[in-house]
C-alpha cells in the first residue's frame, strides 16, 4: 500500500460516481424502452438485455432507438 491517506477515498467516490452513472444509464434507457411503442415480447427481451449488461444494454438500445426514429423520419 502506498503511504497516501487519501488513495481509497479517492477509489470510494470515483467507483461509486461509476456506479452512479451505470445505474442512472440503465433507467434512463428503461424509462425510454417503456415509452416506445415496441410490441410487449421484444420489450421483454430488451429489458432483460439492459438489466443484464446495464453498459453494453444501454448504449446499444439507446443507438437502436436513434436509428429507428431516424427511419422513420423518412
């Protein structure tokens, strides 16, 4: 162990700001996934996605959800 005192509060905040951010990422995105007009069995699927691989689950449905509107904008 280093001689700093303050090496594991500074581990603690940055560990639990991630935390943070992860968990908030995963509602913000649960939250959309509800609003979408996605049919029932696919909104299963991806919320299971999301709540399993908060990260990954995430960004990749709120890409998906970008790409979508995009589409439909057409």
């Amino acid at each position: 162990m280093s001689g700093n005192p303050l090496l594991p509060a500074w581990y603690d905040f940055a560990w639990t700001a991630i935390v943070i951010v992860v968990i908030g990422l995963a509602i913000w995105s649960l939250v959309s996934l509800a609003q979408s007009k996605v049919d029932a069995p696919t909104k299963l699927a991806w919320a299971v996605f999301i709540i399993a691989l908060p990260i990954l689950g995430s960004l990749v449905w709120l890409v998906h959800r970008r790409n979508r509107r995009a589409e439909l904008a057409r």
